[in-house]
C-alpha cells in the first residue's frame, strides 16, 4: 500500500465544485492582483485569529519581511530567532540587514526555549520571533514576560500554525503581529504562493498594506520604500474557499496525530510528540524521533510511505550563515534532534488504514533490526 506524506489532489476533490467555480468568478472578475477576493479573504482569516487586520501578501517569507520592515529593523539590530526552525524565519531577519541571534529548542516541545532567551540579550536586541513549529504554540506566556522585561517586541512565525491556540488564544494574537504562509502544503495552501500578517495595530497594519505595495498609499504616490509583495486575486479566492473547512480539517489531523500516539505507544525505540497542556496543536507535521532515523527512513520508502525532515541541518550551521561562525556543539539540544527526527504523513485526507499500515511498518521495522 502506497501512503503519501501529503495528498493535495485528493484534497482538491473533496472541495473540487467550490473551488473551480471560486477560480471561474475571478477570472470573470479579472481582479488578479490585490482587489475584492483578496479583500474578502482578509477579512475572514483575521476573525478566524480573533484579530482586527489582516494584510494578505505573496508568501510566508514576504509576510515576515513585511512585518520586519514595518517595525523597522534594520543593520546593527539582533533578532533572536529559535535553530530550530525553516530557514526563511533567519533569513527575513538577514533581508533587513539585522542580524538573528539563534536560541536552542526545548527538549519536549521543540520550540525556542524561553529559559535560553535571557542569556543571548545584549543591548542591541530589538526583537524576539517565536516559531510555533510543527503546529504546536511556543511557550508565549513566558516569552511575552521576557519581552516586556526587556523591551523587545514580538513577531510570531505562525506558518505552520494556523488556527493553533495555547489557553484558548490564538497564534499570531500574543506579539505586536503574527505571519503565516500559505504555501500548498502548509495547513492553509494556496494554489501557488501567499502568505499574510494578522494584528490588532492599525498604524501597522497601514504600513503593511504599503509596504506590499512599493511604498504606496495612494496611487503613485511612493511615500517609503516598500515591495512587490501582493498577494494574487486566485489565490485569495480560493483560500477563502479553503478557510471554510479548516477547522474541520484541523479536527481530523488532531484525530490522526492521536491514533498515531496509540498505535506507536507500545513501540519503546519511537518517541512521539507531546502536547503542552492548554495548547491546540495543529499538527502541520507529525514528528517522531529514533536512533534509528535514517535506517527507518529508508525502509518506509521502500514500502512506498511517504516522510520528510523537517529540518535535517540546523540554520545556525547552514553554509549561508557561515559568517556569523557558530559552531557545532552550540545548540546540543537541536542539533541531537537534527539526526533523530522524522516526519510521517499526516494531513486531513489521511485516513486510519493508512495510519495503521505506517505504524505496522514501522514496528516491523525495528523486529527485524533487534
Ligand atoms: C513555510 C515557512 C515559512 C516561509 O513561508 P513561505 O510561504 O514558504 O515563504 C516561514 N517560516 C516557517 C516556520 C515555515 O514553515
């Protein structure tokens, strides 16, 4: 049986008549770039966060520049940024000149450990950018003490997160704003790229909406630099479409990530991912760790199962950051995980047969490896 880490196209047919008459009115519309169904999209994604605004733009990536501009960080500033992490988080912080500061995860949780923030502040820390990776809410509660002690602002890097909460409040709503990405397979996917910035700050939510716009407020009249970062008039439109159904959708990865938990619970030699309490974890990957990691790799895709690393190489080590001369040994804790972590499929079209396969395989592996 062949399990994929994703299934896109079976997604796309579950929702097949919705979206294609939601392409259809915007090409009747011709309203390609920024315009009503981007508009519209904004609106609904801003009250599914609990939050005021929302500016749509054409990438995660973009949204975290976006919102770094905005708040004007700028050369000889350090953000602190987790190691464990996609690398578009460090490098938004790079685009503006500033320099990210790498802070180790926590052990049980894999996010940013608000313990190691204080020892890595120095005078010219400006700003701290929790990710709430894999889909589970960094520890906010004490990163936003942190934050007030010491001035810092908060941007969260919500692209694997959305509609995650932690005590009931949504991601993206604990900072000044939080970002998401939009793409394909993240738990909200364009059919292409797109990204958007949630806030409750109406100065920067004006900002943003310039900056994604070379600077404009008005028509040709550029009054700061800015960008070409609009998000598309197809893709609003259908992930309007596609916000319809997320809650459910995250219902059915958090049922998938338990069945998982339950299969796996008698298989010593895999971890599986805990959940903080009080936390809504979405699931956008669903991580196990074993010694074993590359073995077990392998023969899952020799049987036709679908995984990922997520990520294999740690950012404080990647070549682009050379520069800045960490070392190996600096963040043990994500750098040990580097080597253990795997991503099973997962997603809502997922079904429990097929989990069933994943984890037999799984355990048939290690019988025949002991
Ligand atoms: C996907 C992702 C991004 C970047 O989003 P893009 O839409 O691909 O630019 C940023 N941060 C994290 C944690 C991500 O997973």
């Amino acid at each position: 049986m062949k399990v994929n880490f994703l299934d896109l196209k079976s997604q796309y047919h579950s929702i097949k008549a919705e979206i294609d008459q939601a392409i259809s009115a915007v090409l009747e519309k011709s309203a390609f770039a920024s315009g009503p169904f981007v508009k519209a999209f904004e609106e609904n994604f801003a009250r599914a966060h609990g939050t005021k605004y929302c500016v749509g733009v054409n990438s995660g990536t973009a949204a975290l520049h976006a919102a770094l501009m905005a708040l004007e960080i700028k050369a000889g500033d350090e953000v602190l940024v987790p190691a464990n992490t996609f690398f578009a988080t460090p490098e938004a912080v790079s685009l503006t000149g500033a320099t990210p500061v790498f802070v180790d995860c926590e052990p049980h949780y894999y996010n940013i450990d608000p313990d190691a923030i204080e020892a890595a502040i120095t005078e010219k820390t400006k700003m701290i950018i929790p990710v709430h990776l894999y889909g589970q809410p960094a520890q906010m509660d004490k990163m936003m003490v942190i934050a007030q002690k010491h001035n810092l602002l908060v941007v969260e890097d919500c692209a694997q997160a959305h509609m995650a909460t932690s005590n009931g409040k949504s991601v993206g709503t604990f900072g000044i704003c939080g970002c998401f990405s939009f793409y394909p397979g993240k738990n909200l996917g364009a059919y292409g790229e797109g990204g958007a910035i949630v806030t409750d700050d109406e100065d920067l939510c004006r900002k943003l909406r310039m900056i994604r716009d070379h600077g404009m407020a008005q028509k040709y009249h550029h009054d700061l630099i800015g960008h070409n970062y609009r998000l598309e008039g197809l893709q609003g439109a259908i992930l309007d479409v596609k916000l319809k159904h997320l809650d459910e959708w995250t219902t059915v990865r958090r049922i998938n990530a338990d069945i998982y938990r339950r299969l796996l619970s008698d298989c010593s030699e895999v971890n599986t991912p805990a959940e903080m309490p009080d936390a809504r974890h979405v699931y956008h990957l669903f991580v196990i760790r074993t010694k074993e990691r590359d073995e077990l790799q392998k023969y899952l895709g020799e049987h036709e199962i679908g995984t990922g690393i997520h990520y294999p190489i740690p950012c404080h080590l990647q070549k682009a950051y050379a520069f800045l001369s960490y070392n190996a040994g600096d963040m043990p804790t994500t750098e040990e995980y580097a080597d253990d972590i795997l991503s099973l499929p997962m997603s809502e079209q997922l079904k429990e047969h097929e989990i069933e396969h994943v984890c037999s395989m799984i355990k048939e592996f290690f019988a025949n490896h002991h």
